[in-house]
C-alpha cells in the first residue's frame, strides 16, 4: 500500500505554507481554507461511502481520489489567488478524501477473506506503510519547495499523483463482486436490533477522546511549518526531516503494536501512546534546539504509532456486531479532530502565537487519556459487565 500515499505526504505538509506565504493569506484565511477542506472531506467521503457499500467499486473510488488530488496539485501550482485555491479545495480536493477509507476498508474485506490472517497485525502492517511514506514525502517536498518553490514543487505532486492512480488501478485488488455476496447473505438473515453507538457510554467516552488525540495531532503538524519559519527563523526543509523522522519512529511501533495487544490489550497501549504524545508536546513548549526536537520524535512516534491504528481496532472490540459503524465513528473522530485544529490554528495566529500551540495540544492530549481511562474506572466501581454491542 506504500505507493498510494506519496501524494499525502506531498502535498498536505505543505498547504499551510503555501496559503501564508504563496497566498499572503492571514492566519484566519489559512484557518478557513483548512477548515472548508476538512469539512467538504468529511460530508463528501461519507456520501461516497455509501454508494462503495452499494455496489461501486471501492478502487475506482481511490482511483478517482486521487485523480482529484492531481487536479488540484495542478491548480495550486499555477494559481495564486485565494479564493481560486479555496474554491478547488471544497470542489475538487475534497473527493480525495474518500481514498483512506476505501483502501482500509478494502484491506478489511480482503484480509477477512483469506484464512489464518491476523486481520489486527495486517491493519497495523497497512497503516505502518503509510508511515514509511511519510517517512519519504514531507523531507522531499519541503526540499523541493526550498530548492524550487511551490510552482515546480506542486508539479511534481500532480505527477506522483498520475503514477499512483495507474498503479491503483493495476495493483489494487477489487472486492466489488464479493462484497455484493457478502451483503445479500447478510440481508436474508433476520435483523436484530443494535444499540446505537451514543447510548453505548465507553464508545461515546472513546469518540471523544479520538476527536481530542487527533485534534493535538493535527494542531501539532499544521501549525509546526508555521513556527519553524516565522518565529523560530529556520528552513522549512527541517519541517519535512522532522515529520520524517516521527514517521520513520512509527513503523516498527506499529508493526510492533500488532503483536503487543494480545498481551496488553488494545486499551492500555491506546492510554500509553496518548500518554506518550502528552509527554511530546510538553517537551517541545520547553525547548527551541533543532536536535533536541529530533530526539523528541520518538515520543512523537509513539502516540501516533499507537493510536493511529490500534484505536480503530478497540473501538471495533467495543462493537463487534457494528464494525462498519465502529470504524465510521473512528474516522470521523479524526476529521473533526483536524476540522476543529484547523480552526484553532487561525485563532492561535491571530491572537497569540504558534508556540502557544504546543501546550493546546498537551492539554488536548490529557483531556483525551482521561476519556480513555473513565469508563474503566466506572466500570471497576460500579462492576458493570463488559459492553457487547
């Protein structure tokens, strides 16, 4: 799955640069800009969504995502107005949101079909080579911008785009056919009713503390570019090594937390990695020396090696009859989270400053461990039985 991503880590690294700098946008600009992305993202995978579950092809859906995220690579390399770039995000660029979705839930189908798979060590093993692409993409795109600026640098993300899509449709299994089967047979057995997932405490509890962890993340990785450059005074190439280097920290942590969880549980390494990420934003509020925020990428990948994959997979235990529901609820978790950062970021740079961003994100992260941890302390005291639905 590594050469779906290089567009990702490409492009997106980038856009909060290219909105101040290219664009001259203010810091509220660049919050709506993000924020409309996110927005139309979420409203556009999720309608995208549900005609994949018809019957439409879930590779030609990544397909056209990316196709889409080529169209507008193309148009920010040669536009520099800001409504122009704004009107491509929300029309264009929102339809390659549905490409994480389908290709993990194609992984699920396609894992759940083969015999003596490990379905939680090949989901781990799927989002490690995310990272492993991330790993490559920020260092060469902020190089890139450093060397050739946005024009060249945009280019060059239109043209991976076009590798990847040619790739998809040649590489990619399609599971359309026996989807189709798998939904026929599940319609002719008899309904039973579920509970909905906001009556559920823990999954409620644990959408929030989703929101909360990947909020930080996000603030973290947008408003970073931003301090680097305009407060710290250094090259956005050291951005790109950073985001790099976390990166490159989260693949055998991941890979790692497959095996882990079946003696740790899922629960315990989730409260870890956040408490590991609280750790991280702390640290980088206290200090301003490039090598020290190296050596800090380590805790960096830890809460995303952690909670990235292994979250999807508890709040999948918590619902084992609604895993489609699960994982829905596990990845609109994240998008909110960004949609909310996104809007922070202009507040942030239009009253306070970027640093401040380090500690919203430490309280963001601590708030997250404490709806982790609540509902098994309820539970413990109360001696409620283990929810099931």
């Amino acid at each position: 799955m590594f050469f779906l991503w290089p567009i990702w880590c490409f492009m997106v690294p980038l856009l909060s640069l290219y909105l101040s700098e290219a664009l001259n946008a203010e810091p509220l600009m660049v919050s709506l800009f993000l924020g409309l992305s996110l927005t139309s993202g979420v409203l556009v995978s999720q309608h995208l969504a549900k005609l994949s579950d018809k019957g439409v092809s879930r590779k030609k859906l990544i397909a056209t995502g990316l196709f889409c995220s080529m169209i507008a690579s193309s148009v920010f390399a040669i536009t520099r107005e800001y409504y122009v770039a704004i009107a491509v995000s929300v029309l264009v660029l929102s339809f390659s949101a549905v490409t994480l979705p389908q290709v993990f839930a194609l992984i699920r189908e396609y894992a759940d079909q083969q015999k003596d798979t490990d379905t939680t060590l090949m989901m781990t093993s799927t989002r490690a080579c995310i990272a492993l692409a991330w790993v490559c993409g920020p260092p060469l795109a902020f190089i890139c911008h450093d060397a050739y600026g946005f024009n060249v640098t945009f280019f060059i993300s239109a043209f991976i785009s076009l590798m990847t899509i040619v790739l998809a449709l040649t590489m990619l299994p399609d599971m359309r056919v026996k989807q189709d089967a798998a939904a026929t047979t599940e319609n002719s057995q008899t309904e039973v009713p579920l509970t909905p997932w906001y009556k559920i405490p823990a999954v409620l509890f644990f959408s929030v503390a989703v929101l909360l962890m990947f909020f930080a993340n996000n603030l973290y990785l947008i408003s970073m570019p931003l301090y680097m450059t305009q407060e710290m005074g250094e090259s956005s190439s050291w951005v790109g090594k950073l985001f790099g280097l976390a990166a490159f920290m989260e693949i055998p942590i991941m890979i790692g937390g497959g095996y882990l969880v079946k003696y740790f549980g899922a629960r315990r390494m989730v409260a870890f990695g956040v408490m590991s990420g609280m750790l991280f934003f702390l640290s980088m509020s206290q200090t301003t020396e490039i090598w020290q925020m190296l050596v800090l990428q380590v805790l960096n990948g830890i809460y995303i090696g952690t909670t990235a994959t292994l979250g999807m997979v508890l709040l999948q235990d918590m619902m084992p009859k609604q895993r489609g529901v699960a994982t829905t609820l596990f990845s609109n978790g994240i998008q909110l989270g960004n949609l909310t950062a996104s809007l922070a970021l202009g507040v942030i740079g239009e009253f306070v400053n970027y640093h401040f961003a380090f500690y919203l994100c430490a309280g963001a992260a601590m708030l997250s461990l404490a709806f982790i941890v609540i509902p098994t302390l309820l539970t413990k005291r109360k001696n409620l039985a283990p929810i099931t639905q």
